[in-house]
C-alpha cells in the first residue's frame, strides 16, 4: 500500500475498524469542530495488545480492548527517502533557519508525525547537550559516560518534545481544551504549549506530592490546576473519565502522539553521536511513556536501516515506586502498586500507563529493569548536581541505576553510556536544599553543602564559618 493508498483507506476507514470513519466525526471530541478529512494522513493507530489498527486521526487514546494505541507509519514507504544526511543537513549551520528545521522535534518530522506547519505549534524544543563527564564516570565505573540533558528543553523537561507533538495534533482536530494529570512536568508542560496555541488547559495534580517549581509553572502558564486528595494514579483515572465525558483532548502519555514527539530524544541523541550506536542507554521510569518512546524511536531507525543495531536499554525505577522491576523480574504481567512512594515524585507512579510497550522494547533490545533506593537517588542527585550538571531527583535515578549495574557487571565499564537526564535542577528546589541543609527524612546527606551563617564584627569585618 502506498502512502496515499494508506491515507485514503485511513480516511475511509477500510482497515481494521473500518467502520468508524476517520474518528473526526465520533468520540469524545465530536463537538469540537473537527476537519471532515484526514488528508495528509499517512499512519494509523495499532493497539499494542490485540493489533486491531483504527484510522491515523481517530479520537481515542485506547482500543476498545482497553490497549494502548501505538502510531505506526508507512516505514516500507519511507525507507529509501529519508537519510541522516537529510537530517544533519536540516541541523548544519549551513541549514534552514526555519522553526521546523531548528526543533529538535520537527527536524525529524517525517518520522514524527508529518502535519502541515499551520498546526504545528513549537517551542523550538529539543537540541538538548549531551555532556561528556569524566568525573562522573570514574564515580560510575565507568570509561566514559554521556549525559543528555533533557532538563534543557523549554520548560525544563523532556515532556515538551511529546507535548510540541500533543498539542500540535489537537490543533489539527479542532480541539480548544486539553487535560492531563501529571506528577508536574507534563503539567507544566503543557499548560505552557497550551497557552501558545491559545488553548485552555486543565491539570490534575496530586495534591502536596508536586515539586514546587513543577507548580508555580502550570500557575503562571494559566493552567485551571485541580489539586486532588490521592496519587498521581488516581489523578490519571479522573482525568481519562473528564476528558471522554466534556470532549477536551487528552495529553497525557497514553495519547500515541506524546510518544512520537518523545521518540526524538534518541533521533537526536544518535544525531549527537553522529549515528554510532551506543552500547546502553539508560533512563528512569515513571509512567513508562518515555522508555515506550525512545525504544520506538530507535527500532523505528533500525527498521529504514539508518542504524545498524538497536542499543540496550536500561529502565530504572525507585524502589517504592517500581512495578515495572517486578514484572520484568518476575516475567510476569504488570501488578499496580497501591501505595507508591518516593522522594522522586516525578516517578511516584504505582500503575504506569505503558507498561507494556515499555517492556517491549526492554525485551527487544536484552535491556534491563533496575530498581534503586531514594538515598541512592538523592547520593547519585548530589554528584550530578556537584559535577556541575544538575537534574532534578527522577533523571538521577539513571545514574544510580548505572553504578548499581556496573557494580552488578551487567554493564561493562568499557561499553558507551547515555543517560538521558529528564528534568531541570531548579524543578525541585525543596529537595536539593533540603539534602544539603540535612533536613529530608530517613536520609542521610552524605554530600551536604550547607549554606553557613555569615556575621559582622564590631570593626565592620564580615566572618563566617
Ligand atoms: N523523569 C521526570 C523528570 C519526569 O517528570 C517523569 C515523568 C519521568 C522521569 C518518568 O517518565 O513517566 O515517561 O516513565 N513525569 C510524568 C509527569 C509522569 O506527569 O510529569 P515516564
């Protein structure tokens, strides 16, 4: 089939369930205004448990089996027509200044998602560093060890290369409210991808379990922010319930579309690493979209054969907080976690929406699940911070989980790392002083830096100590 064929048989509904038209015209969303056509559709939507394939723009987040949706695109017709020189030239100095070309997104559009600019809305996210640090590395184990800091992007977080993506597809439906809950950067996130586009933007957050910098950015966004008595996964269950009963589009990661803009992080990575494949890369797990992502993202690659091989993954989880560890470890189907806890909060997840694509691609590629403790989080959060990088707790679990693996001998010092750090320093600034002030309960700070008393003597001297 080619990509028209497969952009009308979409349009027509002729494959899977053929009988639900493109989707515009049904759902939760049907008020909203939605485009008659679904021109310009070239991928469709497969449920990762049963494979039933609805049309590319349909309006749902699940299959009708309760499976999570992947987007799959016409990877047969697009082998051959893209190249990674393609791409660098989009990056060069010599390259385009046009936004599309300068988002570390939309450089990769043909595989993200390929929407007419008009709905594209962008923060130029994305073309994050990707920091070489040897002293990190010695503290590891390692050889070497590469950092990709995800904490670079707009709002702090690696969340604005799936929201660029959510929101842009909202736009293209006609859609004038999103909704998410969010354990805080998805929240900031999209409240501010929503107020570029000019849309109203709902958050359910846990309330008291949000960093501080997490919610004073969905405030200042203009986010309508509704904090709720239980946990993220109670925030996640409200939210999926109002969004199917008012028609406002819903952006968490369960949205297919969050994760093709995600998948960016390993197109660029790769990019950075001038298409070399790393032995691992390795990064923490929450509601498991982003591990589901970049292992979309490089098997994606792989497949149009613009890498060789697949590099392993590595998902590591907080001990209180790690169902995913269990399953894996178990070989077993996900079982939630009722009570999850950690002092990582962006992780504090007991039931993650994608917990079965995030396995996959652990299977697919002989990676691993790891689990760590929230003193070796905010231990490993200390040297981060100390080497003069900085993440906020979640991404340096990646770093804990690393040294625990090197440890184990399952990662070899002379194999290539990437970690990606998901989440900026200033996001929490509560643990960070809490940790070098001494005060974060049943956890010592092994590296404290507290700040000292300074006074002024008599004669005008100032002293400290
Ligand atoms: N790191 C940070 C900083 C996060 O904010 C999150 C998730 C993760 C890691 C885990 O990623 O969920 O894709 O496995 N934060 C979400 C939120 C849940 O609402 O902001 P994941």
């Amino acid at each position: 089939m080619n990509e028209r064929d497969r952009a009308s048989a979409a349009d027509a509904g002729t494959r899977g369930h053929g009988d639900t038209g493109t989707g515009a015209s049904r759902g939760p969303g049907s008020n909203a205004g939605l485009p008659a056509s679904a021109a310009g559709v070239t991928w469709l939507l497969r449920c990762v448990e049963c494979a039933l394939e609805y049309p590319g723009l349909d309006l749902r987040y699940r299959c009708d089996c309760g499976g999570t949706l992947d987007v799959v695109h016409p990877l047969d017709a697009l082998r051959g027509r893209l190249s990674t020189a393609l791409f660098d030239g989009r990056l060069s100095a010599a390259g385009s200044r046009a936004p599309l070309d300068r988002s570390g997104v939309w450089r990769f559009r043909e595989l993200v998602l390929p929407l007419a600019p008009e709905h594209v809305v962008t923060r130029l996210e994305g073309s994050t560093r990707l920091y070489d640090s040897p002293r990190l590395a010695s503290w590891l184990g390692l050889d070497g060890v590469l950092l990709k800091h995800e904490g670079e992007n707009p709002t702090g977080s690696f969340k604005d290369r799936g929201m660029t993506v959510g929101v842009s597809v909202a736009r293209r439906l006609g859609m004038s409210r999103v909704a998410c809950a969010s354990t805080g950067n998805t929240s900031a996130s999209m409240a501010s991808y929503a107020a570029v586009a000019r849309m109203e933007a709902l958050v359910f957050i846990p309330e008291g379990k949000i960093a501080y910098g997490k919610l004073a950015q969905s405030l200042a966004y203009g986010a309508l922010t509704v904090q709720i008595p239980g946990d993220f996964d109670a925030a996640m269950r409200l939210v999926e319930r109002v969004c199917a009963r008012r028609g406002i589009y819903l952006l968490n990661s369960v949205n297919p579309f969050r994760i093709e803009g995600q998948k960016a992080i390993a197109f660029e990575l790769l990019q950075d690493l001038d298409w070399q494949v790393p032995d691992w890369i390795v990064l923490p797990g929450g509601n498991l979209g982003n591990s589901s992502a970049i292992y979309k993202g490089v098997a994606e690659l792989h497949a149009l054969g613009l890498i060789p091989r697949l590099p392993r993954m590595a998902v590591v989880q907080a001990e209180g907080a790690s169902p995913l560890y269990e399953a894996w470890s178990t070989a077993s189907d996900l079982v939630p976690f009722a009570h999850a806890e950690t002092i990582a909060t962006a992780i504090r997840i007991g039931n993650p929406v994608s917990w079965r694509k995030s396995l996959r691609g652990v299977l697919a590629t002989s990676g691993v699940v790891e689990v760590v403790t929230d003193q070796e989080i905010v231990d490993a959060k200390a040297r981060v911070d100390r080497a003069g990088i900085g993440a906020e707790p979640a991404s340096c679990a990646s770093l804990a989980g690393i040294r625990k693996l090197v440890a184990a001998g399952v990662i070899r010092a002379d194999e290539r790392v990437c970690a990606i750090l998901t989440g900026n320093l200033l996001k929490d600034p509560d643990v960070v002083v809490g940790y070098h002030r001494g005060t974060l309960d049943g956890l010592t700070s092994t590296h404290a830096n507290p700040p000292i008393q300074a006074w002024l003597e008599p004669g005008g001297e100032i002293r400290w100590e």
